[in-house]
C-alpha cells in the first residue's frame, strides 16, 4: 500500500504565535486576518481569527459612531470588555492545545492597548507579532469603507450611504488617539511586519524563526486593491471520454467547442475593457483550452499547475484501479487528501507545489486560471477555507467558469456555464466512475 502522510502541514514543535491586527479601520486589517487564517490552515497549521468586533457585537450589535469616541465612557467599557473576551478565549484557544497561530484581529490603535496585549500573551509563553497596515491613499480607503459598508455586520440593513458618512466618522474618532508602532522609537523591542499603502513600502523588525518569516513573507505579498480570480478547468479531453485519469490528450469535440465558447463567457464575466493575465499548465489540453482568449491578455504557462500526477496509475481507469490496486483504492477513498498514488502525488503534495502559485495570485490583479480537477479543487479549497477532508470532493464540472472575488469577511463565487454537454468526471466514495453521464458533477 502507498505510504500515507501524517496530518500536519508544519513541524512547528511547542511554537504558538499570535499575530496581532493594528490600524485604522478601513485599512484591510479584518481582511488580512482572514487571509493569514486562510493561509494558514490550507498548509495544515491550526489557525484562528479573534475579531474583537464580533464580540463587541454582543452588547452592541450595531453602534453609532459616537460609541468609538474615547470620550464615551460606556462604549469605552464595552469595547474593553469586548477586548478581554476575545484575548481570554483565544488563550483558552491555545491552551486546549489545540492551537498554533491565533489572530487578534482589532485596531490596537494605542500603545497602552499594545502592551496590555503583549503582556497577557507573552505571560503564557507565546510569541507575538504585531501587523500593522497604513494607508493614506483616498482612493483605496474609500474602496474599503464602500466594502466595509455593504458586508460588514455593523450596517446590515442599513442605508449605503448614512452607513459610509457614519463610518468616516468613526475612523475619525480613532484617530484622535491612534499611534502608529513605534511612531516615537519607543517600541523598537517589538516584533512587527508594517504595512505601508498595500504593500508599497514595508517594515519588518525583530522576526525571529521559521515559522513567523514563513507568515511575514506571506503578508508582505498580500494587497488589499479589489479584484477577481477566474478558475476553469481544461474543456473535455479524449481522455475524460475513455474515463482515464491523467495524461496529455487533446481536445475532445465538444472541449474544442467549449474553448471558442471561453472568450464569450469571460467577457460576460471581466468585460471588455479589464486586463486580465491567463495562467495554464504545460499540458496540451489547457494549453489548447486558452487558445481563442483574446491575443491582448498575456498568457503564461506554469509546470506547478499540472494535474494531480497518479504516478503508476497515470491512465488507468477507476475500474482498472480497483482492480490492480484494491487496497490503494480504498485507502484513498478513506483520506483523499493525504493518499499518495504508488510514484505520483496526494492533495497534499499539490498543496505544497501551488504555494508559489498562491503567493504570485495574492500580489497580482486580475487572473484566469485554466488546469485541471485536483488543482482547481486545492485552489479553491484556499479561497473558500474548505477542510481537507472536503476539498478533494469538491465538484469543479467541465465546461464551467467560476469568478471568486475576495472580500473583508468572506469570499464571492459567481459561475457562468457554457452549457455545453461533458462527461461527468465526478467519483463518490466506493464509486469506479465511467465518466459517462453527461452531468454537471465534477472528481480525480
């Protein structure tokens, strides 16, 4: 039977880190956080978001602005209160011994509430590493108050635009008392990663080991502009109708009709005049399937976005699998996500070769991704915080194109279909799929 792998994405030993927000709301902090989480759990290590605002919300659901002055001794009670909640629970968090970077996403606006924090966590023996995120660029605050506005829990239900003006004045009541960190030289002790206008400018100062360099290097290519990520798979293959499994085949006739159909649906989905970057595998099939996109998008071709590589099994049906490998076929129905075809890859193994893939995707704008099942899957299974243990079923259908579009508390999906007919490539646990239905499932 082919080896399996164990569990956890980084060998982290007794580290815990917690990584603590600091800015002026509408700077992306909330966003960054959740990135960081996301991030953080698609490689396997145990990570948790503490929004302070969440439990703010359970005594003040959806406050004025006048409850963030600091002269508001009642909100000033609250928020404190909110504050403590949060650090006690995610010490809780740690202690349980379940956790290995925890996210204290707040402004920490002062260095009074600064050292409070780092005082109560280092006092349990963890590290601590403060993000800050500056911007004094009209143009992308106003992009994140107008998101802030129509996601954030704050305003739900409430009128656009009363919400925005009283939005602008609660960032106007932080910052009567916010200090950057080590504004006055006075916290130059402190571990940090700065931020400056997404990523024009950074500042990093005391990081000490793997593990947060591993999160700072992250951070440092993450931007905060608005924009989309474009997922499809290649269109039918040969090989899809044979119901084998990996390969370089061509196109099927109705892939062929799905790669003409392609650039009607991304300019339905991108418009006209948007630039957009086209990222394929080295194999004909998504090399074929980008063909007819418009000659002014640039095209770049990335071995990392091969398919899921099935090693001896490369070709084979699932029956055939079955057969030959019964043990291997049921070991990798009972953990997909770490099962190792005999000389190929697990889900894992793609996770780790589309790292890259991830960091270039967060620093660059507008891209369509044309690949295969599995590294779809793995890529979506990143944007939508899927488990491992769901992320290798996830259906990803033939002749689809989904559009996700990132924002402070959650990620967007929209799917625009060709409606062009495919096989099923979709295999339920137990199944030998013959890829024969026509259907909109989709699994290697």
């Amino acid at each position: 039977m082919a080896p399996k792998t164990n569990g956890i994405g980084v060998q982290v030993e007794d580290m815990r880190i917690c990584v603590v927000m600091v800015g002026l709301p509408a700077r992306g902090k909330s966003y960054i956080a959740q990135k960081a989480q996301r991030y953080l759990k698609w490689l396997s290590i145990p990570a948790k978001t503490f929004n302070v605002g969440n439990y703010r919300r359970n005594d003040a659901p959806q406050p004025s602005a006048d409850f963030f002055d600091t002269n508001n001794a009642e909100g000033e009670r609250k928020r404190r209160a909110a504050a403590e909640a949060a650090v006690a629970d995610m010490l809780q968090w740690f202690k349980s011994g379940e956790g290995v970077v925890a996210i204290l996403d707040a402004t920490n606006s002062t260095k009074e509430r600064r050292k409070w924090v780092l005082d109560k966590v280092k006092s349990e023996g963890i590290e601590v590493i403060f993000v800050e995120s500056k911007c004094d660029e009209e143009e992308l605050i106003m992009a994140n108050i107008r998101d802030v506005k129509t996601t954030s829990p704050d305003y739900k239900g409430q009128d656009p635009e009363k919400a925005a003006l009283d939005f602008r004045d609660r960032i106007r009541n932080y910052e009567k008392v916010y200090k950057s960190i080590n504004e006055d030289g006075d916290e130059d002790d402190l571990t940090y990663l700065k931020i400056m206008n997404v990523g024009k400018q950074v500042i990093i100062n005391r990081i000490r080991d793997y593990l947060q360099s591993r999160i700072v290097y992250y951070l440092m290519n993450l931007h905060i502009r608005p924009r989309s990520v474009w997922l499809s798979r290649h269109g039918e293959s040969m090989l899809n109708i044979e119901g084998r499994i990996g390969g370089d085949a061509g196109l099927s006739h109705r892939g062929e009709e799905y790669a003409r159909k392609l650039p009607d649906l991304v300019l339905e989905s991108v418009g006209s005049d948007r630039p957009l970057t086209v990222w394929t595998s080295t194999l004909k099939r998504t090399i074929a399937t980008a063909r007819h996109l418009p000659k002014h998008y640039n095209q770049l071709q990335w071995k990392a976005l091969d398919e899921l590589d099935a090693g001896v099994c490369d070709g084979m049906t699932y029956q055939e699998i079955a057969d030959m490998y019964p043990e291997d076929f049921q070991a990798r129905d009972e953990d997909k996500y770490n099962y190792r075809y005999r000389g190929g890859e697990s889900y894992r193994d793609v996770v780790i070769r589309l790292e890259p893939i991830i960091m270039e995707l967060e620093r660059s704008e507008d891209i369509l991704i044309i690949s295969h099942q599995a590294v779809i899957r793995c890529i979506y299974a990143y944007f939508m915080q899927k488990t491992q243990e769901e992320s290798p079923w996830v259906p990803v259908p033939l002749h689809t194109l989904m559009k996700l579009t990132p924002r402070a508390y959650g990620t967007e999906v929209q799917t625009f279909k060709a409606n062009i007919k495919a096989v099923s490539t979709w295999r339920g646990k137990g199944s030998t799929a013959k890829h024969e239905d026509p259907s909109p499932e989709g699994g290697v």
